[in-house]
C-alpha cells in the first residue's frame, strides 16, 4: 500500500527514480511522473489503465521553466498565463523537441499548468524535470479530491500520495487552446470562462465530439460514478422514497424523501463551494448501499457550466 504523507523529500526521491507519486492540486489530484523519463510517461498509462491516445498535462512551477516545453506562446495565452497561473487553467501550446510524443500522444500541442498547491509548488520548485499528471483515478472514474480517494483506488500500485488535504477547487482545470491566435475552449473547468473571458474577450466552443482525438477528455461517458446514474433539471427529479434511491441536489432538498439519502451540493446556492463538493459527494453516494442515483442540474453560469458538463458525462454511460 501506498504511504500517505508530507514527505516532500520522499516524493522527489520517489519522482526521481521514475516512480509514480499521487500529487495534491487545487483542481483534483494528480498521478505524477517525470513527464522527461518515457518509462515513467508509460507507468502512468498502465497504472490508470488509460487509453495511450489520451495526452498528459505537464506540470510546473514557473512561465520560465514553460518556455521551454513550447516553441512559442501566442499573446492571449500569454495574458491569462499571467493572469490565471498558478491556478486551475492548462494551455494548450505547440510543443518543444524536449516533450515526448508520449506525453501529447503524437500530438503536436502539449497541455500545459501550473497547479496552485502550496505542497506541490515546493515540490516542484524541487525537480530539475516537470511532472506529467493526469487526475489519479482509474481512467473513466470521478476525479479524486482527497488522498483517501486517491488510496482506495490506486493505493497499491503506488509508492506514495503527498497529501495536500481536500482540493479547494475541486474539479478540473479549463483547458485552453489556440487557432489562428484565437481561443478555444477544450474543456470547461475550474476557471469559469467568465474569468477567462473579462481578460482576453470571447472564446469559442469545440464541437463535442466522442471521436474527437484532440481532448479524449471530452469523451461523453467519463466521470461515471458505477451506479446508474440519472440527470434532470430541477422539478423534473422523480420521488423515489424507497431508501435506495439517492440524489445529488443543488440547494434544496426534495420534499416527501428521507434527508438521510439526499446530498445538497450547497446549502447557500454558491457554485464554488458546489464544485468542491461534486466529487466527494458523487462518490460517497456511489459507495452507499442503494441502487441508483439521481442528480439535477446546476444554474448553467459561472462553475455551474463545468458542474453541468460532469453532469452530464456522468450521466452518458456505456454512449
Ligand atoms: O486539473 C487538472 O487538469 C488535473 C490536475 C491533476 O492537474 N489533471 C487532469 O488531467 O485533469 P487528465 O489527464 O485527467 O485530463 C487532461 C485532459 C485530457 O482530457 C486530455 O485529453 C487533455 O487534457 N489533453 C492533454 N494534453 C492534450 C493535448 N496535447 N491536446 C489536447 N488535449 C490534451
Ligand atoms: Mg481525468
């Protein structure tokens, strides 16, 4: 089983060896490898199980050391990378020679961040490589937001998880592309676009698409709790009052069931403290004895829009 500490030390020792280490972030946490040591790039892939046509984030610590993983910056990424980082965004830049194709899966624009953990931070400011890190989970599965969930899933096959207590955030960065100098968004995330939008003016969409092969991310059955799982808009929940029928609700319970199987992503209508709590409660309410979920959908602004794309992937199992 994997140790479970504040062993910065002992995670770069870990790190160097080519080992994996489970990492803290304010999105989610993170499968960590020195994304310079293919043999490790690979052990990621193998431990999560995940497809090698799905692409890593690289990890830093500093607009410095990014420079030298891409060929150029354009000048929006450049203004939200001030902005934003450290902080729940990726960019997505054209690579230098010095990043694998392992790593971008052939692709030739690396996923870029820096994650905003002070634990991680210092370990990074550590390393002479930067770390690759997908969120620690096996492929498919919710994100993980403490190092218990990190431990229950992939505890033994790893050697260690820094732990950096519960993600604020609490889901995943937005990540951000570039064509022709115009943004793109690849995924909605952390960072509401709203944010990303008051800096560098209108982004647009891609296409969702499940064969699209440049953000698998976007993939429509992802985030899947293993209990069926229902998604509706509020007042159109079904009352199941039969103790086995558990819901994911935003501020309000439902009236005529039991509170005992019902989970309030946030009592107060706030859509930050609704994202931190997302995954915690998806998984808790997948690990209960009962035999169906169902959730509704958030106000669609601000993180409510990536609440609802999780949602909503949740909900898109074996499509
Ligand atoms: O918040 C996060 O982004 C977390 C923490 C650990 O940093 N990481 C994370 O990684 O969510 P992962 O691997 O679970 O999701 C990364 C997404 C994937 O959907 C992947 O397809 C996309 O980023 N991606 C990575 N590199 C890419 C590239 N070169 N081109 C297009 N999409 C890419
Ligand atoms: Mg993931």
């Amino acid at each position: 089983m994997a140790d479970i500490g504040v062993n910065i030390e002992l995670a770069k020792v870990f790190l160097e060896q080519g080992k994996l280490v489970a990492i803290p972030t304010e999105t989610v946490y993170g499968l960590a490898a020195n994304a310079l040591n293919d043999r490790a790039v690979l052990n990621i892939f193998e431990v999560k199980n995940r497809p090698s046509f799905d692409p890593l984030i690289i990890h830093t610590d500093s607009i410095d050391k990014v420079v030298k993983f891409v060929t150029r910056i354009p000048e929006k990424a450049e203004e939200l990378a001030q902005r934003f980082w450290p902080g729940p965004l990726t960019l997505l830049l054209p690579k230098s020679q010095v990043v694998s194709d392992l790593v971008t899966s052939g692709l030739d624009q690396v996923a870029v961040r820096i994650p905003s953990h002070p634990l991680t931070l210092k370990l990074l400011s550590q390393l002479d490589f930067p770390l690759a890190a997908p969120s620690a989970n096996p492929f498919g599965y919710i994100s993980p937001t403490t190092a218990n969930h990190v431990a229950e899933q992939l505890g033994n096959k790893i050697p260690y998880i820094l732990n950096g207590g519960e993600c604020g955030v609490g889901i995943e960065s937005t990540i951000i592309g570039f064509a022709d100098e115009q943004p793109v968004v690849y995924r909605l995330g952390g960072l509401a676009l709203e944010d990303i939008e008051s800096v560098i003016g209108a982004v647009r969409f891609t296409a969702h698409s499940s064969s699209n092969p440049k953000a698998p991310g976007m993939l429509k059955s992802h985030y899947a709790p293993r209990k069926p799982f229902f998604l509706n808009t509020r007042g159109n929940i079904p009352t199941e009052a039969n103790g086995l029928t558990h819901y994911l609700l935003f501020d309000q319970f439902l009236e005529g069931v039991d509170v005992r199987v019902q989970r309030l992503l946030s009592p107060d209508g706030d859509l930050k403290e609704a994202a931190h709590n997302l995954f915690s409660y998806l998984r808790e309410l997948d690990s209960l004895p009962g035999n169906k979920i169902w959730a509704e959908l958030v106000p669609d602004r601000d993180l409510g829009r990536a609440i609802n794309d999780r949602l909503r992937r949740a909900a898109a199992i074996g499509e």
